[in-house]
C-alpha cells in the first residue's frame, strides 16, 4: 500500500506550479471515506464504466474504482495527467485510466460510459460544448452528477479571499471569472482552463435542452438518495445571497 508521503512525493516532483501543489495537498489529505460516502449518497456504486470528466489529481478516480467495473479519468493538464496515472499505478488500481483531453470535443465513442462524474470541472470549460459532449458519450438511461459554481462564490471569493496563499489570490480568481463571464455570455468566447460563473438556471436549461432529465438539485454535498450517513458538504452552498456551489443529478 502507496503512503501519504509516497503520494506527496510524486506530486512535488511532478506539479510545477505552487498552486497545484497546494491543490494537491489539499484533495489528498481529505479522508478517502469522505469521497466513498458521497459516492454512495448519489448512487456511483455497482455500475459498469464511469467517467471522471475533468479528473484533475485522481482522488475521486480511487473512490470510484473501488467501488465501480471501470473508471476512466478524462484530465487537460498533462501534469496532472502524468501525476494521478503514477499514483493510481503505485496504488495498484488496474481499473483505471486516466486520459489527456478536453471535455469539449472528449475522444470517446457515442454511448461510451454508463455513467459520469463531473466534480468542479464545467465552471473552466466551455461547458455549453463539455455538457453537450456529456451526453453524446453518456449511454441511455446513464446517470451524470456535475457540480459547479454561481455568482455566490465569487462575490465570496472577492470578499473573504477563501484559500488565498503565496501562490494564489483568490480575489484575482474571482475579478478575472467576472470578466471571462461577461465575454463568454456577450461572444462565446472561452479561453482554455479561464473560470466563468455558471447560474444555476442556465445550467438546468442547458441540460434540458440537450435531453436531460433532471433527478436532483441541490446545494454542493446535499443530495442523498440513499440516506448516508455523515455526508459532508466540502463548499457553501449560498454566500451573502447568491447561489454558490450548486450540484445537480440528471439521466439521459
Ligand atoms: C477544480 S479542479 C477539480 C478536479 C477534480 N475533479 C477534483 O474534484 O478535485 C478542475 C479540473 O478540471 C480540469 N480542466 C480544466 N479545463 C478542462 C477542460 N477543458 N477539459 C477537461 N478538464 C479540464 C483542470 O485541469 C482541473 O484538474
């Protein structure tokens, strides 16, 4: 069994920036059964293939695996890439893949997977294309959870700078997200891996139109179909007003 320091260590060698180390240690450090019980509580268990859309360091990729067929994680960045592959590898998880591609033209096949997971990902993409990608690879009848951010967490984010360091300033997350927003809405424009606020409506509207029908909305980590015990929010879910990190279960 792969340790803690093991893990870290192949993250210090592999992640160049200090914000990506900082991630990483951040997502590592949170107890896997935290992952295995909001798994549970949104029914990813006992189901054939699954994708991580937007995989990032490949916590939720381990949850999934042992609890799932087949879990293949779709990941931009190639360092991030090469960092979970190394460790799903030490971990000895043959289930797994990760793969180096964008979740909007995604390189998989119609009707690829049985089921897909899709955790603080659409909020960096052009998630009109990445969500109508979703569909095209899900199979019908599949499941797809996604969860991402309104206007809440970045009023939040300006306000009270959340998880600012030396290596990362959260008000100019925050300042640059309303500006990509403004361009992605007036032109459609997006630039690779920017942040753009997501309203919850036009989100619900968007999955809709693509043939999405909608099972569960609710703030991020609420949703329990099968009444888990001690599942945890990781994000607000409402900040001075506004929607913040909002999730949403729907089936093709
Ligand atoms: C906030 S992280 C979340 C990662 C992971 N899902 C988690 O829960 O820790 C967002 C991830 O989306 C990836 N990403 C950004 N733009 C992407 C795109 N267009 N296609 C696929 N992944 C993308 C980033 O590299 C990053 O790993």
């Amino acid at each position: 069994m792969i340790s803690f320091e093991e893990i870290q260590a192949i993250a210090e060698t592999g992640l160049t920036l200090g914000r990506d180390r900082e991630f990483f240690a951040r997502t590592w450090s949170t107890a896997p059964t935290l992952y295995e019980k909001r798994l549970r509580a949104l029914g990813f268990t006992g189901l054939g293939h699954v994708l991580d859309l937007g995989s990032g360091m490949g916590q939720w990729l381990r949850a999934l695996a042992g609890m799932n067929e087949e879990v293949t994680g779709l990941e931009y960045f190639t360092e991030r890439v090469a960092v979970s592959s190394e460790i799903i590898r030490r971990m000895e998880l043959p289930n797994v893949r990760v793969i180096q591609g964008p979740a909007e033209t995604q390189p998989f096949a119609d009707h690829s997977f049985d089921a897909i997971f899709s955790y603080s990902v659409l909020l960096l993409t052009d998630y009109r294309k990445a969500l109508a990608e979703a569909y095209r690879v899900l199979k019908p009848g599949g499941r797809f959870y996604l969860n991402t951010n309104g206007l809440g967490w970045y009023i939040y984010n300006m306000v009270d700078g959340h998880n600012s360091s030396e290596n990362f300033s959260a008000r100019d997350m925050a300042i640059d997200t309303l500006a990509n927003t403004i361009q992605y809405f007036a032109t459609g424009q997006h630039r690779p891996g920017s942040s753009i606020v997501m309203p919850k409506a036009l989100t619900l509207a968007e999955l809709e139109k693509l043939g999405f029908k909608i099972l569960a909305v609710d703030d991020e980590g609420k949703i329990n179909l099968t009444g888990e015990s001690g599942v945890s929010p990781f994000f607000p879910g409402e900040k001075y007003g506004h929607e913040a990190v909002y999730e949403i279960l729907c089936v093709k």
